[in-house]
C-alpha cells in the first residue's frame, strides 16, 4: 500500500492559524514581528462575514497572504452560543477600544503590554471589511491589495 503525504503537507501549508487569546497573539506578534490581523464577526449569525469567509480567508491567496504578513485574531460575537466569560470580556473590551459597531471588521494593529499593569496599548495601523466593489470571483485581490496598503502604514518605520 502506497500513501502519499503530499495533500496533508499542502494542505497543513494552507492551513489558517486563528487565535483567541489576546496575550497569546501579543506574544506571537512580538516574536515574529507580524501586526495582528483582528477579525470581529458574528460567527453563527453575521451573513457577510460568512461570505468574507467564503470569498477571501478560503481562497490560496489569502491563506498564504495572511501566513506571511499577520497574525491572525477572531473576536467573535455570537448569538446562539455563550463564550466563556473572559473571552467574551476581552472580546467586548476590544470592540469598545477599536469602536467596532459593524460586522465583519478587521482592525490590523499591534500592541504593547505594561508588565507593570498588564494593561494593553494598541497601536492601530487601519481598518478593512467586506471588498465591496471588487470583481465577482476575485475578492481575495482587491482585499488583499487593501490590506497591503494598511501594512505600508506601519507606524514603526515612520520617523
């Protein structure tokens, strides 16, 4: 019997990382250096951060965008289902900072943690949706071109 590794490495390479845990994509960013990449959503009732999903975070381009260049953050809002009562603080806590009031919102940002407090600082670099206007099919482009131009802002290369 022959198997072949070949799909399960590819699709292991494809793979999106989310993460939940703001201290946790704090101290992945700071190791890496990638800006976290903050996805507000309602993932059992929000229809166009379904189709998001559908169009942008599943198509080759993003998976491999997104692995090279942010590290990726769900903050969800869910109707049907309860978080658990730190995540949904945390989560409540964030959509205030960044006055999310629509969904899906991504804010790309980093942070700073004072060891002192442990409070956070977020540096906020900008703000991306849903890619209206963009060619059926190819949402994935004119996101990613968008997200790109807020990764040119990084506010730690101006002087």
């Amino acid at each position: 019997m022959t198997v072949s590794f070949t799909a399960s490495v590819q699709e292991e390479n494809e793979k999106l990382d989310w993460h939940t845990d703001l201290d946790e994509v704090h101290e992945l960013s700071k190791k890496s250096g990638k800006p976290i990449f903050g996805f507000f959503t309602g993932s059992d009732w929000c229809g166009w951060c379904h189709k998001l999903e559908r169009e942008v975070f599943a198509k080759d381009a993003f998976v491999k965008w997104a692995n090279d260049n942010v590290i990726l953050f769900e903050l969800d809002f869910p109707r049907k289902k309860q978080l658990p009562p730190d995540l949904a603080k945390q989560n409540r806590e964030l959509q205030q900072a960044f006055q999310v009031s629509g969904y899906p919102t991504i804010w790309i940002f980093t942070s700073e943690k004072d060891e002192k407090t442990d409070k956070f600082n977020m540096t906020a670099w900008g703000k991306l949706g849903y890619p209206r206007g963009a060619q059926a099919g190819k949402e994935e482009v004119k996101f990613i071109k968008d997200a790109n131009a807020v990764l040119a802002k990084d506010p730690s290369k101006k002087k």
